[in-house]
C-alpha cells in the first residue's frame, strides 16, 4: 500500500508539472501571436484608407476632365462657325481674311492640344492648372470671337455701301432725264453731296475696324497685350457704330431724291 501511495504521488505530480508546462507555452504562444495579428489589421486598415483615397482622385480626375472636355469643345466648335463665317465674307480681302482665319485655326490647334492633354492627365494638380489655362491663358472669347464679329459687321456694312451705290448710280441715271425746279434741284444736289461724303466715310470706318483688329493676337495672361487689345477692340466697335449711323444718313439721303423725282413725275401728269 505504501508503494502504490508513492507511485499515486509521483504520478499527480508529473501530471501537475506537465498541465502547468503546458499553460505556459499556451500563454507564450498567445502574447507571441497577438502583435502579429494587430500588426496585420493596422496595415489593412492603411491598404483599404490608400484604395479610398485612390478612389476619391480618381472620381476627381474623370469629373475635371469632362468639365475640360466639354468647356473645349464649345470653344472649338464656335471658332470653326467663326472660321467658315469670314471665309464666306466677300467685302473683306484676302489679306485680312487670312490673318484672321490664320489666328483662329492657331487657337482651335492650341486648344485641340490642351484637349488631349486633359485627357491624359493623372494628376489632380496638373488638371487644376490646365482647366484655369482655358479662361485665362487661352482668352477665347476675349479677343477672337469680338475680333471676328467685327470684321463680319464690317463685312455688312460693306455689302450695305454696294447696295445703295447702286442705288446712287440709277437715281443719277433718272435725274439726268427729269427737270427739276430751282428749289427741288438744290435739295437733290445737297442730299447727293451728302450722300457721297457720308458713304465715304462709312467705307473708311468699315475697312479701319476691320485693319485695327485682324493683327490682334490672344494676351496669355499678357496685362500690357491685354490691354493693347482691349483699346483696339473698343475703337474698332466704335467705328462699326459710326459706320452704321452713316449708312443710316446715307440712306435718308436716298430717300429725300428718290421722293422728289416721284414728286416730279407726278407733277408732269
């Protein structure tokens, strides 16, 4: 009986030794894993704030290049209307006709440039930059579409001033054939003198507005071209006004003939 206590002995201690072994490599295992696995949700976290951020530019990027790619194809589009405008003017010449076309077709290729540009781009930053670039380096709308409806206004104007020369030309044809009294032949004759005089001008303002604005080139942010540029479209507007007060005179003028010779004729009756 004793034996068999001592073995019982022996036996639960080894028991107790190897449990507590046991727990202690348990333990040593578990505070061993635990900074592995709180080192892996950390860089998860990071990897997945990364994709979020990824994300977000890119949502930029693709929004600022729509917004660039349709605020350039406006402009693209009107400068080709623009361009096919003036190449249909007849009473402006070749010279400045060509300078003008010349200037539009160099901002639709600046523009077909930036275009593609925006389009390529993978930096939020560049984007930012090159979207502004469209209102202020590449002042479309500044110069050129003003430049061009000068120069058709002028165009008409032009046309206007063949018309009523025309106009001129036959009225002088039925005055030579009609007798007309002292005071009737004096008011035809002013009205005629005025006539020449105020068409002549109109034809200078018209072909001015039209010399001041074809050299006129896009500022790029330039203050003193900006300026330069801004004068000279002022000034050509004002003449495109003053040429149209002209053909207004000029045609009251007309009208004052023309109703003496009805006048006239109806008189011989």
């Amino acid at each position: 009986m004793t034996y068999n206590l001592k073995m019982n002995l022996i036996r639960g201690t080894l028991i107790v030794l190897i449990a507590s072994s046991l727990a202690l490599s348990a333990s040593a295992a578990t505070k061993t894993i635990k900074p592995q696995t709180a080192t892996t949700t950390a860089t998860q976290r990071l990897l997945l704030k990364q994709q979020r951020q990824a994300s977000t530019t890119q949502a930029v990027i693709v929004k600022g290049q729509q917004r660039g790619e349709d605020m350039l194809t406006a402009r693209i589009m009107s400068l080709g209307s623009l361009i096919a405008r003036i190449q249909t003017m007849n009473k402006v010449s070749d010279t400045n006709k060509t300078a003008i076309v010349t200037s539009l077709r160099s901002e639709v290729a600046a523009l077909i440039t930036l275009k593609s540009s925006i389009a390529s781009t993978t930096s939020t930053t560049t984007l930012k930059a090159e979207i502004s670039s469209i209102t202020q380096s590449n002042r479309i709308f500044a110069l050129v579409e003003p430049q061009a409806n000068i120069t058709a206004a002028a165009d008409r104007i032009s046309a206007v001033i063949v018309s009523l020369n025309t106009i001129y030309t036959k009225v002088n044809a039925r005055l030579a054939s009609s007798t007309l009294t002292n005071g009737t032949s004096t008011a035809v004759k002013t009205a005629l003198s005025d006539f020449t005089a105020i068409i002549a001008d109109a034809t200078a303002q018209a072909s001015s507005s039209i010399a001041e604005v074809a050299g006129l080139t896009p500022d790029n942010g330039n203050k003193t071209v900006m300026a330069s540029n801004t004068a000279a479209l002022k000034d050509a507007r004002s003449k495109i006004v003053a040429a149209q007060k002209d053909l207004n005179d000029a045609q009251k003028d007309i009208r004052i003939v023309v109703n003496v010779l009805i006048g006239n004729n109806g008189n011989k009756k």
